[in-house]
C-alpha cells in the first residue's frame, strides 16, 4: 500500500512501540500507587512529560495529558468565562468549532473569524474581532486539510495585548514545523500523539498560569486536578518517545517532506484541469491538497484505494459526509471544486517513487484511454 494519509493519523515508530511495551506487560502499576511500581512508573511519566515538554518549549507543569487533540481542544474552551464572549476562525476542526457551537447555544456570544482564499485570517478580520472584544478566540496552527500556516505568533500578540485570552490547535504542525509555545505567544495550545507516530488516543493540552480551565472529568485529581482519571500509561510514554524522536529528527522529515511535495506539484502542474488550493501560502511541507475539474473526489479516493493508495478527500473526521468540505468553503472556493479535492499528506517513510508511481495511476484515472 502506498500509504499518502498522515494527517488523518500515523503509523507507531518501531523505537515508540519499544518504549510503550514495558508499560503494557511488565510496568502495569498504577501511577498513583505509592509503592515501587507504582513510583517506577510516575517516573517514566514523569520522563514523557518531559519529552512533549521539550518538543513545544515548556515545562513539564504546563503539560495536561488528555485523550488526544479532541479532548484537548474541548477541554482549551472551557477556559471562556461565565457570560462572556468568544471567537473562532471559520476553518477550525470540528473538535474546536462544535464545542464553540455549544458554548453559543449555552449564552455566548460567538463569532467566526473569517479567512482570505488562502485560507489565512486577515488583519481586517482580526480587526473586526478585537472590536468585539472576547475573552478566548481559537486559531488553528496549521490547518489539517490544506496544510496552510497561519502566523498565530503575529495574531496572538495583538490579542493578547487587549487582555485576549489565545489558544491554538497544533495538533498538524506537531511535528512537521518547529513549535515554540512561548515565541507563539498562546495561552493554550492542543496536540495529538497519532500524528507524530504514537499511538491514538493520546494528546496533551499545553497552557499558562493565565489560563483557568474547568476540569471536564471530576474524581481521583490526577494532572493537577484538571483531567481527573488514571492516566494511559502505554500511550503517554509513547507520546513521549515519539515528542522526543520529532525533536530530534524534525529538520530532516521537514526537508524530505518539502523534496515530495516539490516532485508531487510539479508533476500535478502537468496535468490540466487541476488546482492547488492556497499553493502560494506558508504550508506543511507534508500537505498537498488539489481539485481536479469535473472529477468526484470520493470517487477518486475509492479508485485510488482500489489500486493501493490511500489519500483522503477532506478532512478524515468529515469524509464519508459528501459535503464539500467547509474549510475550502470558508476560502471561497465553489462546491464543485470543493467536492472534486483529494488531500494527499507524506509521512517520513514515503519515497519519490511512490510520488511517481502516483502520479501515473492519477493520470490514468482522469484520462482512461
Ligand atoms: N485538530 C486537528 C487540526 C486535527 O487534524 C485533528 C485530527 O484529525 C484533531 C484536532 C483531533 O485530534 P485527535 O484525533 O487526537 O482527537
């Protein structure tokens, strides 16, 4: 299989797995027990938070282990206070525009921050924003179907000037740009361990002595009180493992990353008929996503998946729904050419031959005969 799907999820890092299976099999203690198995694996713990610590720039206290990105990104808005307002972008994903949807049903007030055809909030939109005055706005990092990076640093200066409270979703910049929580100049920020080759089921929500967050799950006051439940060991050690492994290797991935996509688009640039949404902005130099004229992008998707290759046509959370999909909404693009998009996003493990091998069963697809 011609695996071209990262952003919807990784496969485990053989050196990840190593380092969960201990933790599986022989460390099973509870990390709260206070004899020597349970110590041995707070410690290890201990090292995991570390690790994730060090991959975004913060201290180890600063890291909350949640149930992934979602549970990050649901757990950064309960941080909004009592009546007040608050403001996402228009091409957050759903685990952060459905849980502000339910803020607004619940009395705030919410606003959607809108985005140019590149997909990139404006200064006008920001304008608008700060006039509105809410007390957290959402922006996403980089966003997971088009791969653009929005300057959050240059955003959350401005609001947070104003006394803004700033989350981001870094969930698919983990990884593949260097982050640095403190220079972003965010209160909160989400990330998810399934994107960076650890396992699902595991992310952390970063934040700041500014922030005041509203635990979610009550009970035994693990992390501090704020995510109460005995933490998945396995995976967070593995979280940790696959934080430390980005760091070290984040350079090199991005660089093989940027030689595919370069091969991919020229390749696609000969090909009539398609369109590279926001290929003049700052992306993920993993992320490539394209609209063929005329063509159904599920329709593609199967036929690629018929022939070994797995890429998606949106969103991975959303696809399977046949709407188009509403980030390129939000960028103004039409439905038609919306409905025809195919996300192909590279891991470290992919090679040029698979881009070439790609770019021919692509062709033939579009052009039969
Ligand atoms: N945020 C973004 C931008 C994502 O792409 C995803 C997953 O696709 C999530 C959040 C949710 O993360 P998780 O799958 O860990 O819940």
């Amino acid at each position: 299989m011609i695996y071209f799907d990262h952003n919807a999820t990784t496969p485990i890092d053989d050196r990840v797995l190593e380092a969960m299976l201990p933790f599986l099999k022989t460390f099973y203690g509870n990390p709260s027990s206070l004899y020597r198995q349970g110590r041995i694996v707070r410690s290890a713990m201990d090292s995991a938070r570390e690790q994730v610590a060090a991959l975004v720039g913060v201290q180890p206290t600063q890291v909350i282990f949640t149930s992934g990105g979602t549970e990050a990104n649901n757990l950064a808005l309960t941080a909004i206070k009592p009546q007040a307002a608050l403001a996402v972008s228009t091409i957050e994903h759903p685990s952060v525009s459905e849980p502000a949807e339910n803020l607004s049903h619940q009395g705030h007030d919410l606003k959607l921050i809108a985005v140019d055809h590149n997909g990139l909030v404006t200064q006008q939109a920001l304008d608008k924003i700060i006039k509105f005055k809410p007390t957290l706005v959402s922006i996403m990092l980089a966003n997971n179907e088009t791969g653009v990076i929005q300057n959050v640093a240059n955003y959350a200066h401005q609001l947070r000037d104003k006394g803004i409270l700033v989350h981001t979703d870094a969930v698919q910049a983990l990884g593949k740009i260097p982050i640095d929580f403190n220079q972003l100049g965010v209160n909160m920020m989400s990330l998810s361990s399934h994107k960076i080759y650890g396992s699902k089921g595991c992310g952390a929500l970063i934040f700041d002595k500014d922030v005041s967050l509203k635990p979610m799950l009550l009970g035994g006051g693990q992390q501090q009180g704020f995510r109460a439940g005995t933490e998945n060991v396995p995976a967070i050690i593995g979280f940790g493992k696959a934080a430390e492994l980005a760091r070290l290797e984040l350079a090199q991935r991005a660089e093989h990353s940027l030689k595919l996509r370069t091969l991919l688009e020229d390749h696609l640039a000969t090909i009539p008929g398609i369109f590279i949404f926001a290929k003049n902005a700052e992306r993920l130099p993993n992320t490539v996503q394209f609209g063929i004229e005329g063509m159904d992008g599920e329709m593609l998707l199967m036929k690629l998946d018929q022939k070994g290759v797995a890429v998606s046509s949106g969103s991975a959370c959303a696809s399977g729904g046949g709407k188009p999909s509403p980030v390129l909404a939000a960028m103004g693009v039409t439905p038609e050419l919306a409905k025809s998009a195919i996300r192909v996003s590279f891991g470290k493990d992919n090679t040029k031959a698979e881009i070439n091998q790609f770019i021919e069963l692509l062709k033939n697809l579009i052009n039969p005969d």
